[in-house]
C-alpha cells in the first residue's frame, strides 16, 4: 500500500478559500532526533509547539501524511467551544465529570487564544459564544436538560425564544435556543497553517510525509516512504488513523461529515437576513445541524454524518450529500432560495463509542492523544500541550484532567467493527427531524 491511497484527500475545504501556500519539504533520508510528533492537526501543533518551548536545544520533527489544512483540524466548522454540551440529559452525580472536561476546553481555548493573538493569525477568530439551538420536539427536551446543566454550573447564558433567535439569526425555524457566552468562531484552514507557520525554530515540520510503521525497541524506529527516523520519544497525534499505525483499534473510529458553504451574500441579501453581523449555531440534537454566518458573509451548513469506512466523500457522494444540505439551507432561509452553494466539503471526525477522548503513554517512549467527537479544536489543544508536559515528565492539574478521561469502549472486530462503526454513527441520528 503507498502513502498516498493510504492518506487520501481531496482539495475542497476550507483552504480552498486560501491563497496558495508553499508546502514544506517532505522527509528523505536517515534522521536521528530526540523527538517525533506524527500529524499536524491541532493535537500535534500543539504538543509540537510545547516540547519545542520545554526543550529549546532539542529538535522535535513533525511529520504530517498530508498537506497542513488537510486534516480534520482544517476541515472542521470552526466552533473552538469552552462548553461541551452533553447530549443524552443533564445527571446531576455527573457534575464533576463535566466540570472536568470543561476545564480542559477552556484551557484549549486560553491556549488557541493566546496564540492567535501572539502571533497575528488572521483565522477570523471571534470570541462571541454560540446559540445552541432546538427546532425539534426531542431536541426541545434537550434544551431543558441544558438549561438545567448551564444553571447548575453557573455558566453565563441567555434563553432565547423563537422571536429572539430570528433576529439574532435571521431565521425562523428554532422554537427554543440558548447562547452560551463563551466560545470562539474561527476559519479552521486559517488556524492550523497559522499555527504551524509560527512554530519555534526547533520544530521541523515535514509535510507529505507519512509514517507508514513504527519498529519496536529503543530507539524507536519510523518507516516513511523516503526516508527512517530514529527517536527517543514520539507522540502520535493522527486522529481517528491512529488504528493504522496499530493503536486505538476498535476504540477509535472516524465519521464522515459534509457541508456546503454559499457564495459571498450581498448586502442586499444580508440586511435582509436582519440578524448579527457573525453568529454560530450548534444543535441541541446530536444529529442536528451545524450552522454559521461567516465573518466572510458566507453561510456554511454542516447535517450529514456517517459510517463510511473513516474516508473522505468522493466528489459524485458530495453532490449527493449537497441535496441535504441546500434543504436544511433552504428550511432556515426561504428568502435565500435563490443563493447558490459554491462548494461541498467532507471531513472525517474521530469518535469513540462512548464519547471519551484518548491521551496518555501507549506503550514505552509512545504517547497518544485523540478523539474528540466533534470538539477537538480547544480540546486538542489542550490535550496535545498537556501530552508534551505528560511526555517530558512533568504532573500539571492539566495533566490530571486529561489523564482522568474514561476508558474508551470497545467496538467488535470485523465485519462487525463496520456494522458497530455504522450504528453508533447512526444512533446519532435518531429523531433528528427539523433540526437537520
Ligand atoms: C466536518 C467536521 C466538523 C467539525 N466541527 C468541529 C467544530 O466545529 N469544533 C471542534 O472543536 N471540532 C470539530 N470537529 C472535530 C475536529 O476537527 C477534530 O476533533 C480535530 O481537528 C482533531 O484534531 P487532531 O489534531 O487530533 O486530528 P487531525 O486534525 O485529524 O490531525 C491529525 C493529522 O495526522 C495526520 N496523520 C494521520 N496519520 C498519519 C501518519 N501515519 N503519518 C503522518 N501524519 C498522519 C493527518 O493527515 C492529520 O493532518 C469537526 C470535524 C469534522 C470532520
């Protein structure tokens, strides 16, 4: 198998609306250095970034299978939440549960800020919250569990009504909703190249360059297409692939998302929308859709996920999905019938069984982080700075909370990994209805 059909990408996404950038050279040739992050989403910048800072006399190689932007980390739609919303009912005996995660998001999101600030990424950052939204019966039930879960652990809020949430959002469709105060909007291409154009001097980035398998014994030894690394230490930062270098099998899955973003809207379309200059909308329904006025003018609408092998949506399956999408668009925004969809995009999230997210010491000299379920961008980055602490042997509260993160739950082995795979990507989807 070559590197290539086994890291397959397409060119939509968000780094379509970016001017073209040089890629980094990628890796040939014998390498000895003390430390290796493989995969350039926000996880491996992160830890990159970190260990460069920890050890300024060492060199630390990031190696990255595709193109920065490519990943997850710049297909995503850019919601860098500090509050995750727990679907399934608020429990009260779980308090500490979600004060923890909590607590990591919003380390991720001090993080992410400080360095878009530090280093003048112009990502479209905007540090406004979210509306989170019901149209739905089920997902209207799910409001009141939120409301429930916001009061309890104090966190800034305001309830909306249907009335309230057209004018923010100019549109009619959600009964209830609530905007939480603290989150950013961001455009996620954006984030990740800035963040890898800024990284200290002793990080080698190496795009193009992917690990194919990791030989054991100390050092640790990595087989890329053209070239072998040998390392003390490396972290593994590949999202849902992490199975294909044989960790997280049966643990870690990928979904596949779409969405679509329109063309730039006027000003004429715009004051007709009569609603905030930027907004983002999450769903109280798992299934829901997820939707945002860009900075940009552009309206971008993500409502399709599913099993699909954790690839990429051929161009043909995109086309299809973007039926699904222009009728979530067109229920939301009758009077914006006639604004046409520039392009679709696909991204492949990682996801457990039981929504826990994956950080610690895998086996000697080998450090993992991943899995976010759809809200890796603050939490990414706090888990791949705390891996770099955790990996140079330091105890940090930071660290403790990753550390305490569930035990991932088991999905059976093939054909029934697919099967399983499909059903809890599926069972995301039950009741969706309006929302979607
Ligand atoms: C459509 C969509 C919408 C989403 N919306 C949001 C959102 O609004 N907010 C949010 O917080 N999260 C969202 N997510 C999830 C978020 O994008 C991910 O949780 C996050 O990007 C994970 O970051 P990561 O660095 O761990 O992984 P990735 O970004 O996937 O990075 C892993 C990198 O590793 C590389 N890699 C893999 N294997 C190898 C190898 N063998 N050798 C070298 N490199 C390798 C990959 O090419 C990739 O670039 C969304 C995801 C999708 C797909």
């Amino acid at each position: 198998m070559t590197s290539s059909n086994m890291f397959s990408t397409d060119r939509h996404g968000w780094t379509e609306l970016l001017p073209k950038r040089s890629a980094k050279p990628c890796l040939s040739g014998s390498h000895r250095v003390p430390w290796v992050v493989i995969g350039a989403g926000v996880t491996g910048l992160a830890c990159a970034r970190r260990l460069a800072e920890r050890h300024p006399d060492q060199e630390i190689l990031l190696l990255e299978a595709r193109l920065v932007g490519q990943g997850s980390s710049g297909r995503n739609s850019g919601f860098a939440v500090a509050v995750s919303h727990f679907a399934g009912g608020f429990e009260p005996d779980q308090m500490e549960v979600y004060r923890r995660i909590n607590r990591i998001n919003q380390a991720g999101l001090d993080l992410l800020r400080a360095q878009v600030l530090a280093h003048a990424i112009d990502c479209q950052w905007h540090e406004g919250g979210f509306h989170h939204t019901a149209a739905d019966r089920q997902s209207s039930q799910e409001y009141s569990q939120f409301l429930r879960y916001l009061e309890a652990l104090e966190i800034a809020h305001t309830p909306l009504d249907r009335q309230e949430l057209n004018q923010r959002l100019g549109t009619g469709l959600y009964d209830v909703g609530v905007h939480v105060k603290k989150g950013a909007l961001l455009q996620p291409a954006s984030l990740v190249r800035g963040l890898a154009e800024s990284l200290p001097d002793n990080v080698r980035l190496a795009e193009n360059s992917a690990v194919l398998g990791i030989g054991k014994g100390a050092p640790l030894n990595l087989h890329l297409a053209n070239s072998e690394v040998r390392t003390d230490k490396l972290v593994v930062a590949t999202n849902y692939e992490a199975s294909k270098l044989g960790f997280l099998r049966r643990y870690l899955i990928g979904s596949t998302l779409s969405g679509s973003f329109t063309r730039v809207l006027s000003n004429d379309e715009l004051a007709g929308l009569d609603c905030l200059n930027e907004w983002g909308v999450l769903s109280l329904h798992s299934g829901g859709a997820t939707v945002r006025l860009t900075k940009d003018r552009r309206i971008c609408l993500r409502n399709t996920a599913e099993y699909h092998g954790a690839a990429l949506l051929s161009d043909t399956s995109l086309v299809q999905r973007q039926a699904i999408h222009r009728a979530g668009f067109d229920k939301r925004f009758p009077q914006l019938k006639h604004v046409s969809f520039e392009y679709a995009w696909s991204g492949v999230e990682g996801i457990s069984r039981n929504n826990t997210s994956f950080f610690g010491r895998q086996r000697d000299n080998i450090y993992l982080a991943g899995g976010y379920n759809g809200s890796g961008l603050s939490r990414g980055t706090a888990f791949g700075t705390a891996l770099a602490d955790f990996a140079s042997g330091d105890h940090s509260p930071l660290i403790d909370d990753c550390l305490a993160s569930a035990p991932g739950a088991w999905i059976p082995p093939r054909p029934f990994l697919d099967i399983g795979a499909f059903l809890t990507v599926r069972s995301r989807f039950k009741g969706v209805g309006l929302d979607r």
